[in-house]
C-alpha cells in the first residue's frame, strides 16, 4: 500500500540487510503488496489477512477530520485499520496501535459529550470496559485513556449492602450502545435470555446535572421495547414476562443495531438471533404516541424492503457506516459469530439513498473491503513448491473453504501459479481444489512440499485435525514437473494421545543422515520429533521425543488459576534458513498470533530453548512492534527473489495471508557504483546507540545518518582494522532513518529504526 516510505523505495530487493546481535537474523518488516492475481484482476492490497466475522466502526485515525475504518474480526480479536484517502479505502497496519485491546465485540459512542467517539469493549470476563478518546489537536494519530471496567447502579435502596454491580455484558451477543433519548448521554440496551427480552442501561448524567466527566449507570428498563421474543424467534409485541420499569435513582445471544428509520425521533430495533439467518426490524411507537417508554408495535421479518434481503447467512449482525464516504451511513451486514460462520463473500453492503434518519438501503455487494484481498474461508495454510519446474516458487494456500458451505470437512488446496520471474514474482491462481483434495474429507489441513522418502525429488505432505500425516508421492523423478499420486493416510503411523491432535508436520535433517526426519506440531502446542529409520524410496518414521527442544506455541496466562501455560497451542513448524548461514531455523506458529523463532542446530534435543525475540516487526506511525496475526497463524518460506534468504508468508484463522520480507531500501541521491558488503545492524530498532559490524577491516567507512526525509543527522568514520563500531543516537527523535555507507568509490544504505526506550 505504501510503498513509497520516509523516502525509502520500498520493494522486493536484497540491497539491504539487518541482522539482530543475539542471534545474527535477519529482521523481517511486515508489507502488504506484492503482485497477486485472482483471475483477470489484481488484488489491490492481499495480505491483510482475511475476514471471519468482522465488525465495522468510523474512528479519525490519524486525526486529519475525516472519519476512517476500522475492522475488528470477533473470530481472532484482529484489528484491520483502513484510511479514508481520496474516495477510497486504504488499508494500513501502522494503525493497528492505536486501537486499545478489544475483546469480543466493539462499539463506539460520546461517553462525555466532548464530540469525541469513546471506545466500548469487554474484557476477558466480559464486563464492560471503555476507552476515553483523548485525542487532540496536532497529534499525529488518534488516543485513548482506559477508564477500566466499569459498575452500575442496581435497583436497590441505600439500605442495601451493595449497591453497584459490575456492568457484564455478553461476550456473544452485540449490544447497542448510543444515546437512544436524545439528552445527551449514553444508553445500553442488551439481550436478556433469560426473560427472552432486551434490558437497558441508562447513564444518569443529564438527569443527575452532572458534569460531563461523571456518569454513572443505572438499570432502568427490564422489559425494553415492551415485548418478548419466542424460542422460534418471533417476536410477541405487547408482552412481557419481566415488566419493572425504572426511574434514575439516587446513589445507589443477539445481534442489535438500533437507528431513527422513519424520522420521527425515537430509534427503531434491528435484531437477529443465533440460529435463524433473517433480520427482524421492529418499529418504535413511542414518539407518534407521546409515550414515555420505547414501545415496538410493528415488526417487519424482510429487511431490508424492495432489495435484496440480508438472509444468506446464520446470525447477522448490522452496523451502520458510510462505506462510499457521501456523508450518509449505509448499512453492512456481516456474520455475528466468532466460528463457524460463512466465510467468504460475508460482508454485505447495502448503500443508502435515503437519510440518516429516514434511510433507504439498496443491497450493492456481498464482499465489501474482501474484494480487496485474499481470503480462501478460514484455516489457512500455506507452502511453497515449484510444482511445474520453471524455475521460481509457486504458492500453494491450504483451507476450509467456507465453513458455512463445506462444515469445515472439505479443506482444499489453492494453487497461485507464480507467473513472473526469478527475480519478480506474480501469483496468479490457477486451481481451486489442487489434486481434488476436497474429496479426501480432511479438516484442518496443513501442507508442506518435501522429500518424504529420500528419492532426491520433493513430495507433498500434509497433517489433519485428528493428528495422522499423510502424503502424495511424486512419481516425475528429480528435475521434473512434479506428479503426485496418493501414497498413504497414516504416513507416521503412531497412536494418538490426547493432545497431539492438530499434525503440523515440516521436514527437517535432525541427525546429518541422508534420510529426512520430521518435526510435527501438535495441539498441545508442543513439536514432536520422528526420525526416519528406513532408506531411500522408503519410510519409517519412529517417534524420538515429544517435546523437542522445548518448542511451544502455547501462550502463558495468569487469567487461568492456577497461572501457567494454556493447553492448547496448536503449534506449527516451518523449517528454513533464514540468514543464508546454513543452519537450520525452526519459526514455530501458534493459536496466540505470534511465529517464534527458535535456532536448535547443535543443541541436543532434550535442551530447552528460548525463543528469538525482535526477529519480526510491523510499523506503525511512531516506531515498530511485533505482530499479532490473530489465531492459527502458521508460516512457509521460500526466496522469491533470488537473492538467498527467504521471503515469509503467513496463513491465519482468517483464511487469509501475510507477507514479511528482509527491510530493503534505496535512498534517493545515492549512486551504487558495485556491490558494497552488507554490515550488521543492531539492536534494530534501536534506542540509545547502534552497533556497525563488518566482515571487512581493511577499507575506510563513512557512516552517514539521513532522516526519514534524506536530511543530513550525524557522520562517524570507521577506520581501517576497525571490525565494530558503535555509534550514540540518544537524543535523535523516534522513527525511521537510514545509515549511508561510502569507501570512497562504492555506496549502499541500510535502514534503522530509532524507538521509544521502554
């Protein structure tokens, strides 16, 4: 998307290399283009990482007056952040920050009336939290201060010995929160399963003549709307099992969207319910009636009219946004469940040609913002194999294919065709449903490309849900198109102990034999190590360790009594080379969105090793963090540029993908007159100084340090027998600069991020 930055042409070129001190690896920056073809047509932006059961809010991201998206996907807690930039929607990850965490659900709404939409989520034990918007003017992007969790007023006297509740919401449903009377402040109302009705919430500041930084919760309504809704999810206007009604008081699993839909005032109810794929509009009376409770006293079960009705998939949920930026919200509908939901062609959009308050929606796509990036359903998985031997990498994404039409039982492969260069790849799919695999009925696949049986020719290997590994022999032979015929289901042959369900198996040369061994992620979170007993064009994979090199995906917790480890971890291995020094790396995925890094050659396998930390970083707008790919994030490399060290690609939950390369740059103004040796640099990102390390002691170095706009910072010389240098940044602002280096007859730049020191 940016791919012009600070200065820096960014692209697919190895001009450039960063290493951290600790483990001498490269660092890898998250990107978000790289040529993808679907079909006749370019993906505009294809790693953004897919969607599930996204949520819509208009926030001012970088503060500019013009309201921008944001994506919360309730299936992982991923935050996707779009910038509203000349009529369109550009998505950029150095946004994501800015958002607080989210869990669940999001909504937005004026908590102090200072015009500044506040952020309303839950916690881990869905009670309601809310994030102040504190941004001001100047600042660079928006801000918020974490108010916490918050209480409300019950219904008891002062004689009682409590008096405020913590406000729990669910974590399942979707609230509405807004100012439903009109006086100024803020309003929940929510579904009561119990009593199959919908309660409210009412802050008392208006009616207390508070100030606007206080505001207190009350519960008010017990029977909202006057009505019950039946277990076939009808709806039984004029009813109500539970009916107490409340004044404000001294001291003391359904998807809802409710708007002004006939200009009268008051706000009509927009509702689904879990198990039913319509939604259900109902019409408030209590303006035309002057009554003093919000009354539904009609319901419409085809909504939207005289369009195409929002009835494709269980459970939607609504929000209204102004998708096409005409100063009027329309409507996107999108699937209210965090799993097994339809997932692909799941975001509705609906364009209103009426009014805020009087709107009339017309049904335009079923992929708004999808249509701008790969997604292949849920569960992906992704490998790199140049099956029809040209020469270059081609990108095989293994899937679900939309839980909604397969029920999860039907994973396939996508093959994208790599149809450009050596030096300049270009995806194009060319196959939905690579070998029929769909046939098979296999469940949460991932797939690898190997040579299973030591032949000297590379096959395709894959694990599944219930923890077998399975494989396709290639018949071509070494130096051929690949030819794959099904080999065997149970390829390790090995019982399966509660906790190694979930096979993520990837090839790996443990013992320096000429026989592949295989590491095999499991949902335990743990890497099982099998080593091949048999010989060339056979296999015998025996079972040597179940927890090798201490490797795990799982992800300690302190939210679990006791604290420890979650016992799930679904860990997944991608063995590679990451620096060109002939050593294997092993980058391990995990359901906890981050990929570690871990270097095992030479340590025996009992040893428990540490992670590599800082291997992997995403900018934002001030400095760079380590990503988050939301769940199920697995990884496969491969050099698509030919210049010896791999590219990364992601697959997720989401069934999307994401793209991470080794940071390059080309710095305007400088001439390369050859091919200057490569230094390390590090720490990157750095905080008070950075070291220069080089291969070279013989020649003279001129460091320059240029800001992000090529402006000149500082100049340090380092001499000849000089093999480290040292240089102080403290002082210099956060953010990206660029360290020139000059013989006196060759040039070449490496980038630097400069952060905040924790």
């Amino acid at each position: 998307m940016y791919r012009i930055l600070f200065g820096l042409l960014i692209f697919l070129s190895s001009d450039t290399l960063l290493a951290q001190p600790s483990s001498g690896n490269k660092s890898y920056y998250l990107y978000d283009t790289l040529p993808m073809n679907i079909g006749n047509g370019q993906v505009e932006t294809p790693f953004t990482g897919g969607f599930n059961s996204p949520q819509f809010v208009q926030l001012d991201l970088n503060n500019d007056g013009a309201l921008d998206m944001v994506v919360f996907d309730r299936h992982d807690q991923k935050i996707l952040p779009y910038i509203r930039k000349n009529g369109r929607w550009l998505y950029d990850r150095r946004y994501e920050k800015t958002i607080p965490r989210l869990n669940f659900w999001i909504r937005i709404a004026d908590l102090n009336g200072d015009n500044k939409p506040d952020i309303f989520t839950l916690n881990t034990i869905s009670n309601l939290v809310i994030h102040l918007n504190i941004t001001q003017p100047g600042d660079k992007e928006i801000k918020f201060k974490d108010l916490g969790s918050q209480y409300f007023r019950n219904k008891y006297d002062t004689t009682f010995f409590i008096l405020y509740n913590p406000l729990g919401l669910s974590k399942l449903d979707l609230p509405h929160i807004g100012d439903l009377d009109n006086d100024g402040d803020v309003d929940i109302v929510f579904y009561d399963p119990y009593n199959r009705s919908y309660s409210m919430f009412r802050d008392v500041r208006a009616e207390k003549g508070w100030s606007k930084d206080t505001f207190e919760f009350q519960d008010m309504d017990y029977c909202y709307g006057y009505f019950n809704e039946g277990l076939d999810n009808s709806f039984i206007l004029g009813q109500c099992l539970y009916k107490e009604k409340l004044k404000p008081r001294h001291v003391g699993g359904a998807s809802l969207l409710m708007f002004d839909n006939d200009e009268d005032g008051d706000y009509e109810m927009l509702a689904s319910n879990v198990g039913f794929k319509k939604m259900t509009l109902l019409k408030n009376a209590k303006a035309q009636r002057g009554i003093y409770y919000d009354t539904m006293v009609q319901v419409d079960s085809i909504f939207p009219p005289n369009t195409r009705r929002a009835a494709d998939f269980i459970f939607p949920s609504a929000f209204l946004a102004d998708a096409d930026a005409d100063g009027v919200k329309d409507l996107l509908i999108s699937p209210a469940p965090s799993a097994d939901v339809k997932e692909t062609q799941n975001i509705w959009y609906y364009k209103n040609y009426g009014k805020d308050n009087k709107p009339d929606f017309k049904f335009v796509q079923t992929d708004w913002l999808a249509d701008k990036t790969i997604d292949l359903g849920a569960k992906s998985s992704v490998a790199f194999c140049d099956y029809d031997n040209d020469g270059d990498k081609d990108l095989f994404v293994a899937s679900n294919g939309d839980f909604e039409l397969t029920g999860g039982l039907k994973d396939r492969i996508t093959l994208f065709e790599n149809k450009g260069t050596k030096t300049l790849p270009s995806f194009v799919k060319t196959n939905d449903d690579y070998l029929n695999i769909s046939q098979k009925g296999l469940a949460d696949l991932i797939i690898k490309f190997g040579d299973v049986d030591g032949d000297k020719d590379i096959d395709l290997y894959y694990g599944e849900r219930f923890g077998k590994v399975g494989w396709y022999r290639n018949t071509a032979g070494p130096g051929k198109a690949l030819n794959l015929v099904f080999a065997e289901d149970d390829l390790l042959k090995n019982t399966v102990n509660p906790g190694m369900e979930n096979a993520a198996p990837a090839l790996c040369n443990y013992n320096n034999d000429t026989l592949p061994d295989m590491l095999v992620g499991m949902y335990n979170g743990r890497v099982a190590l099998y080593v091949n007993q048999g010989g060339v064009g056979a296999t015998s994979y025996t079972l040597a360790l179940p927890n090798t090199w201490g490797m795990r995906g799982n992800e300690w917790s302190t939210e679990i009594n006791p604290a420890g480890f979650y016992s799930f971890g679904y860990a997944m291995p991608e063995v590679t080379d990451l620096n060109n020094d002939g050593q294997q790396d092993v980058l391990l995925g995990s359901s906890f969105g981050k990929v570690r890094l871990y270097k095992p050659t030479g340590r025996s396998i009992y040893d428990s090793l540490s992670a590599i930390e800082g291997w992997l970083w995403q900018r934002t707008v001030t400095d760079s963090i380590e990503p988050d790919f939301g769940n199920r994030v697995n990884v496969a490399a491969a050099d698509l540029n030919n210049d010896s060290i791999p590219e990364l690609i992601f697959g997720n939950g989401r069934g999307g993908l994401h793209f991470a390369k080794i940071q390059t740059a080309k710095v305007a103004g400088l001439r390369k007159y050859g091919n200057l040796e490569m230094p390390k640099v590090y720490p990157n990102p750095a905080f008070d100084k950075v070291t220069v390390s080089r291969k070279t002691i013989t020649e003279r170095w001129t460091l320059t340090l240029l800001d992000a706009s090529g402006r000149f910072c500082r100049e340090w010389v380092m001499l000849p027998g000089e093999r480290h240098f040292s240089a102080q940044i403290a002082g210099f602002s956060p953010g990206f600069y660029t360290i020139s280096i000059n013989n006196g007859q060759r040039t070449s730049a490496v980038p630097l991020c400069i952060g905040v020191k924790p």
